[in-house]
C-alpha cells in the first residue's frame, strides 16, 4: 500500500484524528519490538505531520542509536542532545547510499541510490580524509560502497560520513578562510543542506585515496553545512588496492 503523505493534520485537541488515538509511549514500546525498522518507521512518517513529528524527535534517534551505538555515543558526548542536520537524516546516511546522477555532484555518470542492509563507518579511517592541520576533528566514514564494471569509468566506490560538532570544526574554518564556493544547485541527499566541495577547497589528502583502495586522481568529495560527507572514487584492480592498503598503513 503507497501512503501519500500529508501535511493538514497536526493532531491538535479539536482534531478528529486523536479518536482512539495510539499515545507515544504506546508507538514507542511497538516500535521497539520492531526493532525500530527503518522501513517500518518512514511508512508511519508518511501518515500525518504528528507522526513524522513523532518519528523524527524520537523513533530515528533509536534507529540510530540501535544500528550504530558507539558512534552515537560519541557524536553526543559533547553534551547535545540532537545531531547535526537531524536524527532522521543521521539514519537515513546510516542505510543509504546516494549513488549519484549525470549532470549533478559527479558530472558523467549515473548510478541510483540504494538502501544497504549495513555499513561499517570507522573514525579510525575518518582521519584519513582529513589533511594534517585537521586532524583532531573527529569525522565517521563508512566503507565504499562498490559498484563494479561501470564501463568507462571502471569500478566505482561511494562513501558517505559525518563530523562530529562540525559548527566548531576546523575543517569548516578552513573551508571559510579558503573562501570555499557552495555549490550553486546540488544539496545533500541526507539533510538538503548545502555543500561545499572538498576538492575545489584542496583539501583532499592523498591518504584518503590509500585508505579506500582507489587512485589518488579520481576522489572526490563533499561536506554539507551540517557536516555530512558524501564521495566518489575510482578503486583500484584488488591486488593494486591490497599494495596501496600496505603503503598506507606502513
């Protein structure tokens, strides 16, 4: 069944709708022994205002504070309650990988987008993807996402992460003092933020290119104002990729 999503319906006193109404503590426990089902959480968001409220204040910080604990206890030991861009755009980076369009952030080629059933995102390989000056940003990225025999372009890895406090980061004073240009059309598939390009701003470390496996000429990638990252990247043939992982960790 296809839910159309509405947006009249705000569940105020007077509203019909609240008649039997299920309470939040009520869609919580449900929820929860749903295993806080990602699927099962944006179909509810599509019903009314009150319920994408309700998914996004509460039922998507415990998607994600499920599927990635460690992570989310970090990203939150600062003392914020919230995540930058939101609990519901931090789940939707979690599971989906933007693939990307011809004539958008990548330019040549088209690859749609697609859940994934699970990523591993490391704060370990995060440092990679920062030049030295950076590095005590705190910055997750998952492992890309292959998209093999891509004709001309060979094959394809997509990779996606989140800064941590990224307001006070110095990857974003940087982009400001650098004057970096946000990109006049495309926005983040996870939070509809804009962004800026890493690549533009030159500040793309060869040790990214080493920790994903791909050549050191074909990487790029983009950090929107709430932090979120998104990259593309041509991988190298298995055992050049192998050579490239040992360099990189000697």
């Amino acid at each position: 069944m296809i839910i159309t999503k509405q947006y009249r319906c705000i569940h105020s006193a007077s509203c019909l709708c609240t008649k039997g109404h299920l309470s939040e503590e009520v869609i919580f426990l449900v929820f929860q022994r749903l295993n806080w089902n990602p699927k099962a959480v944006a179909t509810l968001s599509c019903v009314c205002k009150w319920f994408d409220d309700l998914a996004k204040r509460v039922l998507w910080k415990e998607f994600c504070k499920t599927r990635a604990p460690k992570m989310m206890l970090d990203l939150q030991s600062s003392g914020s309650h919230s995540v930058d861009g939101n609990w519901r755009a931090l789940g939707k980076l979690l599971i989906y990988c933007s693939g990307c369009k011809k004539g958008g952030l990548f330019n040549n080629i088209h690859i749609p987008g697609h859940f994934v059933y699970r990523t591993r995102f490391s704060r370990t390989s995060g440092k990679s993807f920062l030049l030295p000056q950076c590095r005590t940003d705190v910055l997750y990225v998952s492992d890309p996402c292959e998209h093999l025999d891509q004709g001309d372009e060979g094959d394809i890895g997509f990779f996606r992460g989140i800064f941590k406090s990224f307001g006070t980061s110095k990857v974003r004073k940087m982009l400001i003092k650098r004057e970096a240009q946000l990109h006049p059309t495309e926005v983040c598939p996870y939070c509809k933020a804009k962004l800026w390009s890493m690549l533009q701003a030159k500040m793309v470390p060869a040790s990214a290119s080493c920790r994903l496996g791909a050549y050191e000429d074909a990487i790029e990638y983009y950090v929107c104002l709430n932090g979120h990252v998104l990259g593309i990247c041509t991988l190298l043939p298995l055992s050049d990729s192998e050579e490239a992982s040992e360099h990189s960790d000697a």
